[in-house]
C-alpha cells in the first residue's frame, strides 16, 4: 500500500496555532485513517508516538532527521503542513506537498535573516510538486516575492468546532460581574495589541482579557504601560489551556483583533463559532476571511476603535449571530483535509 507522511513536528508547540492545526490533523486521521486506501503515517513529537489510534504509523521527530533525512524511510508522498518546518523527504522521488501559511518574516527579520529564509523557502517551493496556501492574501505574497511557474492552489484553513462544555474559566479571571472583550495571539508587534492600552481608557464599562504568550519584549512594554498609567481594565493571562480559551470565547462580549499581520486569522473565525461580535483589523488576510461578517478597523487611534467596538456591539442581533456562525461552520477541517486526501490520491497517481 502506498504511503502518505504528514509532518506534524510541530506539535511541540500544542498551544500555539500550528500547533492546534496539527493537532486537528492528527485527529482527523485518528477517525478516518482505517477507510483510507493508503497508509497515513505521522511525524510527531516523542510525546505523542501512538496518541492517536492503532490505524496511523508514528515517526518520532528527530533534531538529527534535519541533518541527516536519509534516516526516514521511503515515503510515496509527504506533506509539510506549514513552510517553517525543516523535516524534509529522503528521496527525491518523493512527491512533496507544501502548506505556505504567511511570509511573516519578510516584514519583520532584518536584511540578513530575510535572504536567509527567503533561501531556505525558495528552495522548498522549487522542490514541492504541490503548493497550497492558506488564503488567497498569501498566496499573492508568494507569487510577488517568488519566481516560480508552479500553479497555487487556496485551501482555507479548517476550524476546530469547539464544544462550550469543555470550558473553565481561567482561574486568573476577575470575578467582578463586569462585561468583558477577548483576544488571544502571542505578543509581538505584529500583532498590534498595545492599541488596546489606549482604546480601553475610553471604554471604561468594560475590561479586556488578552491570551498569549507573555515573556515577549513586546509583552513586558504592555505590562509597564498598564502599570505606570494606572490601566485598570487591561489583563494579560499568559498562554491559557484550550478549556479556558472556549470560556473566555463563550462569555466574552465581543472580540477584538488588532493584528497587522496574518496569513489566515483563525481566531476571528473561532470567535464567529461562539457567535459573538468580532472587530478586526482590516490588515493583510483578514479582509479576505472576514468577509462580511467582521467589523472592520483601518486605524488605531483609540476614539475610533473604541467607536467601532460600541457599533460592533450594539447592531449585533440573533441573525447576524447566526450568520457568522453558519459561516464559521463553511470552515470544517472534515472539508479542509477532504480536500487533502484528494491531493494525495492525485500525488500518488502520478508515481
């Protein structure tokens, strides 16, 4: 039987967004690698060897397979799920699909880290025999900043649907019955959420929990502002458990998402599922995502976003809840990795 490999290394990282794609990959072939008509084998961390079923075959992810691929077996087709990973196939007969998700790092490296990875994925996009990207945003990005005749498919990505009864609260949430805005990403510039700082002094009836990672730089100038101006309705929950980020998503006024840089904008569509009011940034991909079902900003001085969260909020009514709902639903991993599996199967045809 043919052989398919999907490398999910970045699992290491669960709590991050590739982190949660790879995972809703891995589950998916967890229920449906049995009826398939070839073998579904998963690069994983040593964590995760045999955590998803006896139907799937595991490859521990190795810091030495990086120097050395020879050491993977032969594989009919691998597919590296995100263009950052550096696991790669031992044989050049192997066909290769590549998974572009942003070229982030063309607007935030300096000048010798940008050649470098420039390098680096352009020599992967010349050796994949398929190219998706996750929006149509990031697939313009490639074909303007890298020469190459082979076509791009879009593929959006998938959203997990995720069931309110497995939510917690967090336990660093402030029980003061005061209504609440929302937002998760790891803090960095490129995510813009220091505009919060000021645009929460004029929304003072309401406090603004933000997710993430918070040992960044980035993260430590946030904290100092909160401190030094008395910011008293801003707080910083460091990275949260998948539990309390539904909590925080199901009871969360609405949310807010500033970000300035995005291949895809998953969260936007996560908060939609909650049927909830999302206010973004017209940045990048997210326009795109968005769709119709966002409320946009294209500044950041405080008046206006906190004008915009006011509108967001007071026009949201049962239909456009459902609205956003039904179209966060037209995000399902079962239609992303369908789609998948038809690559595959195209793949392995060819060989």
């Amino acid at each position: 039987m043919k052989k398919v490999l999907i490398d999910l290394s970045v699992l290491k990282h669960l709590n991050c967004g590739l982190g949660q794609v790879a995972y809703n990959y891995a589950k998916y072939f967890e229920r449906n690698a049995k009826s398939l008509d070839f073998e579904v084998h998963l690069l994983v961390p040593k964590s995760y060897m045999g955590a998803f079923g006896n139907d799937v075959f595991y490859h521990q992810a190795r810091e030495l397979q990086t120097i050395f691929p020879f050491l993977f077996p032969k594989f009919d087709v691998w597919h590296s799920i995100h263009q950052l990973s550096r696991f790669k196939p031992s044989r050049c007969s192997t066909q290769t699909i590549l998974t572009i998700h942003d070229l982030n790092f063309l607007y935030e490296k300096d000048a010798s880290k940008i050649q470098k990875y420039s390098k680096r994925l352009a020599t992967k996009i010349h050796r994949a025999n398929k190219l998706v990207c996750i929006s149509n945003f990031a697939k313009e990005d490639v074909e303007k900043h890298f020469s190459s005749d082979k076509p791009i498919e879009v593929l959006y990505n998938g959203v997990e649907f995720m069931s309110a009864e497995v939510e917690k609260k967090p336990a660093s949430f402030h029980e003061n019955g005061r209504k609440f805005l929302f937002s998760i990403g790891q803090l960095m510039p490129k995510k813009n959420f220091h505009v919060m700082l000021d645009a929460m002094k004029q929304l003072p009836e309401y406090d603004f929990y933000l997710a993430g990672k918070d040992t960044t730089e980035y993260a430590t100038m946030m904290k100092k502002r909160i401190e030094d101006e008395h910011i008293e309705n801003v707080f910083l929950l460091g990275e949260i458990l998948h539990s309390e980020k539904v909590w925080l998503y199901n009871h969360c006024e609405a949310f807010v998402f500033p970000s300035l840089l995005e291949g895809f904008g998953l969260p936007i569509i996560e908060a939609m599922f909650f049927e909830k009011p999302v206010v973004s940034s017209d940045k990048t991909s997210l326009k795109e995502i968005g769709a119709d079902h966002v409320t946009f900003i294209d500044r950041f001085d405080p008046d206006y976003i906190a004008a915009q969260v006011k509108k967001a909020i007071s026009e949201f009514n049962e239909e456009k809840a459902f609205s956003n709902c039904e179209y966060a639903k037209s995000f399902s991993y079962e239609k992303h990795l369908g789609r998948y599996v038809e690559i595959y199967r195209e793949l392995l045809s060819k060989e």
